[in-house]
C-alpha cells in the first residue's frame, strides 16, 4: 500500500487533522479567520498567480479537499518572504505551513514532478551533498537541461554573453565541470548526513504510525 493510501484511509474525511498531525505547523491551520490578508500581500500572487493562495488552501483544507490541495502547485510558489506571517492578524506561521504542506505532498509522491521549484530544490540538494560545496556550474547545467539536449543547447546559446562575461571577470571557470570544489572532510559531511538522515526517517515513521 502506497505512503498515500495508507494516509487517506488513517484519517477518512478528516484531512484537516491530517494536515494537524503530519504537516510542520499543520496545526495552526485552524486559527484562520479568513481574512485574507496573506493572498493580498503575497509578492508572488501578482495577478491571482497562484491557483490556491494561502488563505484558499487553507479553507480546502478545513473544507476536506484534500486531492486538490496536495496536488496543487500553489505553496511551491512561496519564496520565504514572510510578508504574510509579519501581516497575519492571528499571527499564522503562513510560510512555514506553506512548506510543511509542498513537503507533505513530495513525502506521499503527489507533489508536481516538474514543478520548476520543486525541480530546482532537488537539484541544489544532490548536488550541494554531493561534496559539501555547490558546484554552480553544474546547477546551472542541470537546470538548463531539464527539458532534453536540444532545450538546453538553446537555453545555453541564449546565455552565452552572460557566461562569457562572468568568464572575463574569473567568476566562472567553465574546468569546474570535470569536478570543482570540493569540502576538505567529505566522509564528515556525508557521516552528518546519514545520521540526519536517519533521525528525519525515524521521527517521519513515528508521524506516520502515530
Ligand atoms: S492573514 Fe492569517 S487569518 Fe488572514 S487569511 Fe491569511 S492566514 Fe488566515
Ligand atoms: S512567505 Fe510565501 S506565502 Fe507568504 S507572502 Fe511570501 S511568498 Fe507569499
């Protein structure tokens, strides 16, 4: 049985306690009084970009709706601004639910797969572990490549003076594809993020049992 089966079937019509308990700060989605506030002072709702804004998801979420909330493309759309939480009159951890909630969705595979900033998150993530330092080259590179070769040879022609430039002023070394730099203590990073790892793990699988 899928992570999300198992979820749906645990908490039957009752997605709001869903969000409650396996959402970081899930629980304060309740203390919305639906005033609006936060989905006028997004910066990034400029023209109803969102599908659902914060004060939206959050009504779904008491209003049961639970396929089209986990699977909406709405809070990977937060960039932590904190315009809402400092604007919020019941004082609402807006941000934080907002990535609690895109989380929730990645953690039961309902999260839009080529949603840009759920890509590009994945992305840094592989790549800042990989050796403990970002090798921006190769972000850039996997960033421009995500929709095939032909896409990305575009993408690349269409930013070549930019890199050219940056070249110049020695702030991209186009060697740093056949490696780059790198953290001195790779195996401590990596041991760091093992134990990390397994303490996310546990403390997730607890969530889930509850
Ligand atoms: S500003 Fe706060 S109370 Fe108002 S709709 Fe947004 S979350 Fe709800
Ligand atoms: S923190 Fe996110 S949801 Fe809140 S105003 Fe900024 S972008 Fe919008």
């Amino acid at each position: 049985m899928s992570a999300d089966t198992a979820m749906a079937a645990k908490y039957r019509n009752n997605f709001l306690k869903e969000i409650e308990e396996q959402v970081e700060m899930g629980d304060w989605v309740k203390m919305c009084m639906q005033c609006g506030v936060c989905s006028g002072s997004c910066p990034t709702n400029f023209q109803s970009a969102w599908e659902h804004p914060p004060q939206e998801l959050f009504m779904m979420i008491r209003a049961g709706k639970r396929e089209e909330v986990l699977t909406t493309t709405s809070m990977w759309n937060c960039t932590s601004c904190y315009n809402c939480i400092v604007r919020c009159p019941r004082k609402l951890p807006i941000t934080h639910i907002m990535h609690g909630i895109a989380e929730y969705a990645h953690r039961l595979g309902k999260a839009p797969k080529m949603q840009p900033t759920r890509f590009f998150s994945g992305l840094f993530w592989k790549n800042a572990t990989k050796t403990g330092r970002v090798n921006e080259l190769k972000l850039s590179m996997g960033l421009y490549f995500k929709d095939g070769f032909g896409a990305g040879i575009k993408e690349g022609m269409k930013m070549k003076d930019v890199a050219l430039g940056l070249m110049k002023a020695k702030r991209l070394n186009p060697f740093e594809l056949l490696g780059g730099h790198k953290c001195k203590d790779q195996k401590g990073i990596q041991a760091m993020l093992k134990k990390a790892y397994e303490i996310e793990r546990a403390r997730k699988a607890a969530k889930m049992a509850g």
